[in-house]
C-alpha cells in the first residue's frame, strides 16, 4: 500500500454534473439527466479526470474542467473518446472544454505504450549494467523522466519512436549547481510522477553520490525501501515522504521479500546479485504468479 487514495475528487466531479450520490459503506449513484457544468478538481487526480471526462462527453450543454490531470493516458482517453465521436477540447493541458453529445459510436483505436512500463524496463536495463532498445517507446512523453535520471548519471538514445539504453552508465549523481545534494520530488504531470519514484530510487542505488528523493502525494511510497537496506542500499527514510540514499554504490545481498508493492524495483535489485543468491531470493516470492513470471523472463 502506498496511502490512502481518495475519492472524494470523483464525487465532487460527478454531483457537478448532476449526479445524486449517497455513500454508507457502498455507493448508490444515479441520475435522470447529466447537465454540463463548470468544475474545479480539488486535486488533479487521474481517474477522477477521467471519470469526469466520460461522464460530461454525454452530458447536455459544455463543460468546463479545470485543474485537470494532463497524464498521457488521459490524452489517450480523450482522444479515442474524440474518435467517437466526442468534443473535448484542451488534451494535454490543464483545463479541458467538453461539448457535450447525445451518443458515441464505434471506432478503432490504437492503446499507446505504458509510460510506467518503459521506464521499468530502463530501470532494469541500467542496474544490470545491460543494454535494450524499447520499441514504440512514447518518446514525446520521456522528457521530464531522461532531465531526472540525467541527474543519476543515466542516458539514453532516442532512435525514432525507439529509446536505445547503452550498457554501463556512469552513475554518477550530478550535484545541484551550488553543490548540495539533489532533491528529486514528484509532482503533478508534466513533471515527474509519483509511480516512477521506486525504479528511480532502486537505479540511485547503484550510482555514486547522494540524493534526496521526496514523494509528498503518499505516505506510503517511501516504505519499501527497508527491503534495499536489508539488501544493502544506504537509505536513510527521513519521514514518510522523503529518503536520502548516499555514498558509494552498494554491492545487493540476498534478503527475502514478500511485498507485493514496488515489485519491479525489487526486480531490478534482485537481476543484481550473484546466482546462488538469486536462488536463495527467489524461494520467498514462490506465492506470487507474477513475479515468479518476471524472474523466468
């Protein structure tokens, strides 16, 4: 778990538009009619956006949405809803102008590649000291995330709709200008987002220098991070929010996990150790499906 996740966005969205909703312990939603309305999201969540977003696309009149989540998966709903046919205007900023319609019809549509995903599989690529060219990777949204691991001493190649990761990256933490340790903090997109900040944590583990990664939207992402310590990573967890690796680059040893969170960064720590103790790791995460997969591929 990484926190708690509200709901409330969601249903302040969809009561602006007109639905009546009641909630003791289970939700009891409905509405005769949806109405266009002007609504301001207390946060930026996603699915709330998107929520949002569906609901107002077959409300009558225009809808007005502000501080809206700008993620490319929300690009990516928003423009397949357009190729059915709705009329969503301002994908990709932070205010989205919806005229309303009375139906959708069919159409196909093509699912862009998970941002998550790829920058999982550099993670993975950079702490085995490997090289791997991700196909269709997204590039035009990989900016803010190669500025942030610019700073771990990663670099990668982009290659059409491909990013190239070379083998053996420095590593090495770039000092902020005055030299004081780095912060890397998490923010609302474009910047970068609060998923990415376990693979980011387990790469820094391998470089040399230090850097304080601060997570401020849950509480809860930070603790993961006693599994590295245990494998030999210097973490220091300052709070629930912040952690601060230092020093040299560790050496992994074996240490059991059985959480299901953060699976990918533990992944990329576990293609670090030797192959005995792999064999030993691998014995404590034998009841889950996944990850078992993960570790034959």
């Amino acid at each position: 778990m990484i926190g708690r996740r509200r709901l409330d966005t969601h249903i302040l969205a969809l009561r602006a538009l007109g639905a009546d909703i009641t909630y003791s312990r289970v939700f009891d939603i409905h509405a005769s009619e949806l109405h266009g309305a002007d609504i301001l999201l207390d946060e930026a969540s996603v699915t709330a956006t998107e929520n949002a977003v569906m609901a107002a696309v077959l409300a009558k009149g225009e809808t007005r949405i502000r501080n809206a989540a700008s993620e490319p998966h929300v690009q990516e709903l928003c423009n397949f809803l357009n190729l059915l046919g709705a009329h969503i205007e301002g994908i990709g900023s932070n205010t989205l102008h919806i005229q309303g319609v009375s139906k959708l019809r069919g159409g196909e549509f093509t699912i862009g590649p998970d941002l998550l995903e790829v920058v999982s599989y550099i993670g993975a690529a950079v702490v085995t000291r490997g090289e791997v060219r991700i196909r269709n990777a997204g590039v035009e949204h990989l900016e803010m995330v190669a500025q942030t691991f610019r700073r771990l001493g990663v670099h990668w190649v982009v290659d059409g709709a491909d990013v190239v990761v070379p083998a053996n990256q420095s590593l090495t933490v770039q000092s902020d200008l005055d030299g004081a340790v780095p912060e890397i903090k998490t923010n609302v997109w474009p910047a970068f987002p609060t998923d990415l900040t376990s693979i980011a944590i387990t790469v820094a583990t391998q470089a040399t220098g230090s850097v304080l990664f601060h997570d401020w939207m849950f509480s809860g992402r930070m603790y993961f991070t006693d599994k590295l310590v245990g494998m030999g990573a210097r973490i220091i967890l300052c709070d629930p929010y912040r952690c601060l690796w230092f020093r040299d680059r560790p050496r992994f040893s074996p240490r059991n996990w059985k959480a299901r969170t953060s699976a990918r960064a533990w992944l990329c720590s576990w293609r670090r150790l030797p192959r005995t103790a792999r064999r030993r790791s691998a014995t404590s995460c034998r009841s889950s499906a996944g990850t078992k997969k993960w570790m034959k591929n």
